[in-house]
C-alpha cells in the first residue's frame, strides 16, 4: 500500500511540475491533480480489499442485483 | 484536430485487438461453453457484431469532426451523457485491467515463476504509460507495423501443428450443432467483436469516417479467418473435454510443433506476437479512456492524466481477482452483460436520440411557417 502511495505520489508531483512548466491553466492543473488524488485513493481502497471484496465479486453482486430488479 | 489514422492503421489496430486475446486467453472459454458448436458461433457472432455496431457509426459520423463526449449530451441530456461516457470509461479501464492481469497471469505461470506479480505489471505499465503520451497515432503505428509479421505468424502457426490434428473429427463441426451451445458463443463473441463500436469516440483523428464500415467489415472477416484457423485445430488436436480444460490451448498446441533443433519449440515466437498486440490493445484502450475522462472533464491536454490513469489500470490489474480461475469465471459469466452494454446498447440510445431530435429539427421550421402564415 504504502508503494501505491509512493507511486502515485511521483506521479502527481511529477505532472504538477510538467504542468507549471508548460504554463497550464490553473483550473486544469486542479482537476488533474483530483483526478489523481481520487484514483490513489481508489487504488488504495481496491488493494486493501482484494481478499474480501475485489471488482470480480462487485460485478456478481451487481448482476445478481439487476438478475432479482427484472425478475421481480 | 489533426486527422492522421488511416483506414489501413484502424485495420491493423482492430485485427491484433480482436485476434490476440480471443486466440490467447479465451480460446479454452469458448470451446468450454460452445463445445464443437464454437467455429459456428464465432461467425454468427462476428457478423452480428459488425451488424449491430452499425448505430455507433451512425451516431458519430453524423459529426465525423465532433468528439462524440462533447456534443452527446445535445442528443440525450447533460446527465445521461456523462452517466454514459463514465460507464464506457469504467468498462475501458477494466477491459485494460483484465488484459494486463492475464498478460502478467501468463507470463508468472509459465515463463517467470516466482517473480513478483507488480514488477510485471509496472515495467508494462511503464510501456503502456509512454504509448499513451505519445498519443493515438503513434499507438495506430505500432499496431500497423507489427500487424503483418503477427497475422503472418499467427496464420502460419495452425499450418505447423497440421501433424497433430485428428482430421476423423472434422465432422463433429457440422453434426455436433447446438443451439444453446451456439448462442452461448455468440454472446462471447459478440463482446469480443463489439469493441469496434469504442472506435466511435475518435471520429475526428479519422481520415476517413465514412469507410469505417466497410473497414469493420474486413478487420471482422480477416481477424476471423485468423481465430478459426486457430479454433479449429485446437478443437480436432485437443477434443472438447481437454481443449476446454487448459488455460492455454493455443500455447499447448504451439508446443507440439518441433520446428527444428535449433529451436526447442515455437512458443517463444507465440510469447513476442501476444505481447506486442497485447501492449497495443491495453495502449488503445487507455487512450480512448483517458481522452473520454479529458473531455468529460474540460482538460485541454489529455496528456497529463495518462499517468494516473494508467497506474490506477495497473493497481486495478493485482487487486481485480485473488486467482486465476475467479477471473475466468468473471469474464465467462459476468462481464458480458456490462460489456454489451457499453458497446451496443449505448450507442442504440445515442442514435434513438438523434434521429427523435433530427426529426424534431426538421419539423421545426414548417411549424414555424405555418406559425407565420
């Protein structure tokens, strides 16, 4: 977990730098920097639950879900 | 807007997307669910797809110079259509996750046992990473350049493995037919061929929209010449019980052919043609995801979200599934549904819609005439 957050975290300063450099909007350079922060997170959360709760149980919990919905 | 892909590049791109992964991860998948039936329902499947992509072309050349992210939300709302675009970037990103994961899978298995899963998935990611910054016409290169040694290879392959093949069981092919067997396959294929429908989020950088049609066609029939030609031996070498037990079919049947002393087997040739289109294809599908979520969002250089995205691709790729057989049952039984859905059924809605406001539009002016009169 900890490499997730290193790794992000030279992303996001790696862009945040590149950004200043070719003079890019402060808007844009905000919303790349919470898209990032967002994802780390994301990332985070994904890794600490891949035992318990991964993406592959989600979409079977979503589609028997949707399989109860239509059958009523 | 420069308009620098080509009809010949989409060709290229779309064959190594489609042929790679059917032929080197999903084989065993389909012949477990279509049985012999699986050649059949291949080629239902496939023409269907380019059958029912058909709307996604309609939608996006209705504006070939408009990124179908900036002017949907005119045809079905603001809200719908980012609703849209995120389901299509969520089904991209984990399409991209699921491809690196069974690359890296693959790769740990047989030829780097004992080596980390993330060092794999980085020094990949890295590669991926670059593609994606250099953009979409650099990604459309690569796959033309390494198009034709791949189909070469790939079409010479089945040839090698002649020896091997039970020619008794040809047969089975046209009196072993189900129907059950087929739609089950044709469901499979139809999300494999339908990834020719993303293609509408790029209309722009095409230098020539209006041939994407005939461009579908040939990439369907030429990549499915290529998949049948690895199908079917797989299924007269190996039979229905055993062919549907392996992971790697193709890899197996590979490694029977004794080419020569001075290589052992061919599958070290198979290793660098999975890899290069496998890269190409992972490359693709992040483009298209880190362009959707630029224009969603109003940045105006995607660049600088490759990195995140690509990296959160390759996190999402370690954490997606705890083992090799809950990712096969994932991608057997769950993921079609979604995957159907970003490809057809959104742009079905998209293409609704525009005809209702085309409509709409024309009426408009002699409502206004009569109004006047």
């Amino acid at each position: 977990m900890i490499w997730i957050g290193a790794m992000f975290l030279v992303i996001i300063v790696f862009e945040w730098l590149s950004q200043r450099k070719a003079k890019v909007k402060r808007r844009d350079k905000w919303i790349v920097l919470g898209i990032s922060v967002g994802l780390l997170l994301l990332s985070e959360v994904l890794f600490k639950l891949k035992d318990k709760w991964n993406v592959t149980m989600l979409f079977e919990f979503v589609g028997k879900s949707i399989d109860v919905w239509i059958s009523g | 807007m420069q308009k620098s892909v080509s009809s010949t590049q989409i060709f290229s791109l779309y064959n190594l997307h489609i042929f790679t992964t059917v032929i080197a991860f999903l084989l065993g998948m389909l012949i477990s669910s279509s049985h012999f039936s699986a050649p059949v329902a291949t080629v239902i499947g496939a023409f269907l797809a380019v059958a029912l992509v058909y709307p996604s072309y309609i939608v996006a050349s209705s504006r070939p110079n408009e990124f179908l992210t900036e002017f949907g939300g005119e045809l079905v709302g603001r809200g719908p259509h980012t609703i849209f675009i995120l389901i299509i970037v969520l089904i991209k990103l984990l399409l991209s996750a699921l491809n690196l994961r069974e690359m890296s899978d693959f790769l740990l298995s047989i030829y780097l046992i004992d080596t980390p899963s993330w060092s794999v998935v980085l020094i990949f990611g890295i590669c991926i990473a670059y593609a994606v910054r250099s953009g979409l016409s650099t990604i459309f290169r690569a796959a033309q350049g390494i198009f034709l040694i791949s189909a070469i290879a790939f079409l010479m392959i089945p040839f090698l493995a002649m020896m091997e093949i039970e020619k008794d069981a040809l047969i089975a092919l046209a009196s072993h037919l189900h129907f059950t067997d087929i739609t089950h396959g044709v469901i499979y294929n139809l999300g494999m061929f339908g990834e020719l429908a993303f293609l509408f989020l790029l209309y722009p950088y095409l230098k020539e929209p209006k041939k994407v049609m005939k461009t579908y066609f040939f990439t369907t029939l030429s990549s499915l010449i290529i998949i049948l030609s690895h199908l079917i031996p797989v299924l007269l070498t190996f039979g229905v019980d055993l062919g549907s037990n392996l992971v790697y079919p193709d890899l197996e049947l590979i490694r029977f052919i004794r080419a020569g002393s001075f290589i052992e087997t061919l599958d070290p040739i198979l290793i660098l043609l999975w890899l290069t289109s496998i890269f190409v294809k992972i490359s693709f599908l992040c483009f298209t995801a880190v362009i959707c979520i630029a224009q969603l969002t109003g940045v105006k250089d995607y660049k600088s979200l490759s990195l995140p995205i690509v990296a959160f691709v390759g996190v999402l790729s370690i954490a997606m599934a705890r083992s090799q057989q809950e990712l096969s049952n994932f991608t057997a039984k769950n993921l079609s549904p979604f995957v159907l859905t970003a490809e057809y059924v959104i742009p079905a809605i998209y293409m609704i819609m525009y005809f209702i406001r085309r409509k709409k539009n024309k009426s408009k002016p002699a409502e206004t005439k009569s109004a006047g009169s």
